[in-house]
C-alpha cells in the first residue's frame, strides 16, 4: 500500500474544507465630524473630503497565502470607479452619495474564493452657512467670524462635504483685510495685528460642495464689540 498518494489525495479533499472556515475582514479606520479616530467593520457615514484607510484580514488564515481586491463602486452604477490589489489602502471621498467597497479575498495555495465583505460610506451632501455678525471683545462668545458652527471648536455640525472653499474679508472702501481657505478658518477682527473698529464689513465667499453644489455669495459683517452676549443668527446659504 502506498501511503504518499493517499496523503495527497486526503489533502486535495481536506484543503479546500479547511479554506471554507477562513473568514475575511475588511476594518475601515477614519476620523469622525468630532475629529475622533474611528475604526470599524460597520457601515460608515461623513461628510467629503472624508480619507478612510481599508485594512483587510483573514482569521485563522493558518499557512494559507491570501490575495486582496478592493472594488470601489458608486451605488446604483454597473462599473467599478477603480480596483486595488492590496492587503491595506487608502482612499478620500470627494463626492456626496452612496459608496460601496467590496474586499474579496482568494487563497492562491488551493485556488480558494472566500466570501465577499462590502463597507457602505454613505458622503452626505453639502451644507454651508454664515452668520451676519460677530463680538470679538473677549467674552467668549462669537469671538470668531466664519461659518455657522465656527466658535465651537468641538463641532462641525453646520457645514458639510465642502471641497473648495475661498472667504475674504473687505472694508467699505473695498480694501482686503484677511482671507482663509478652510471652511474651519475664520476671521478674528484684526487687521495687521491691530483690533479693527466696530462697524460693517464685508464677506465675499466661493465654494463647492462635494454634490456639485456651488456656494457664491457677498454678505455684511456686522463687527460688535460692545455685545456681551450671542449675536443674530440670521445666515445666508447657497444662491
């Protein structure tokens, strides 16, 4: 009786049993809107420009070799927006909508498909608001000019999925006193390091939103320091 032919014909058989008992991972690891890091194995939502970093896994992978494809696909459409072959990538969504990505995973030792696992990022649509006044006189209270939410530095809670973003502040005169790029950005009432005086300016904001949404506008800034409490809430959002 010839024992080697035996040991490779019970392998063939076992193998691919022991390969079904593997079970694949995919984690996606990113910052949330209260900048807390998050990672999970759930379904995901945020606001663009959101990077989430995919790390894929196989438990009790044992002495198998795996191979990784990560298919990233808007819901609703037949085509892949791209394919990657790797056990960890990153990606950044810029656009608002439904995303899936889906990790398959292949043991190449014994030609094995494992299950599929599909991560749903859900990118919300774009939101952006400005207030038409501000005190800058130390009170703690509406300090900073910029958008709606911009004066608690815990929460983003009123702008979203902007992925361009352009602010400037003018005097009567039309004279350019300070601009920023990042809808956390904001003005503090100075101008060359010197208190500017109580009154009226001006804010001329550009931006888009991860939907398409275009945001152009040119508002007031009522500038008030003798105020010691908040302010109105009065905003203007996109034309």
């Amino acid at each position: 009786m010839k024992i080697a032919p035996i040991l490779t014909i019970l392998l063939m058989v076992l193998c691919p049993l022991v390969a079904n008992g593997q079970k694949p991972i995919a984690t996606a690891t990113y910052v949330d809107d209260d900048n807390n890091t998050v990672e999970t194995s759930d379904n995901i939502s945020g606001q663009a420009p959101l990077d989430v970093t995919f790390r894929a896994t196989v438990e009790e992978l044992g002495v198998h070799t795996p191979t990784y494809e990560w298919h990233f696909r808007k819901e609703g459409d037949t085509q892949d927006i791209l394919v990657r072959y790797e056990e960890q990538t990153q990606y950044t969504f810029v656009e608002s909508g439904t995303f899936l990505v889906t990790m398959k995973t292949r043991l190449t030792d014994n030609d094995m498909d494992l299950d599929s696992v599909t991560i749903k990022v859900t990118i919300s649509e774009s939101r952006l608001e400005f207030p038409n006044a501000f005190s800058p006189n130390n009170d703690g209270i509406n300090e900073k000019y910029g958008a709606m939410g911009v004066n608690d530095p815990n929460s983003s809670a009123h702008w979203k999925s902007i992925v361009e973003f352009h602010a400037y502040i003018f005097n009567r005169w039309g004279q350019k006193l300070y601009e920023w790029h990042d809808p956390a950005g904001y003005w503090d009432g100075t101008y060359n390091g010197h208190d500017v005086k109580e009154g009226v300016y001006y804010v001329l904001v550009k931006a888009r939103g991860a939907d398409g949404r275009k945001y152009e506008f040119k508002k007031d800034v009522n500038l008030l320091r003798g105020y010691t409490e908040g302010t109105s809430n009065n905003s203007e959002t996109s034309q």
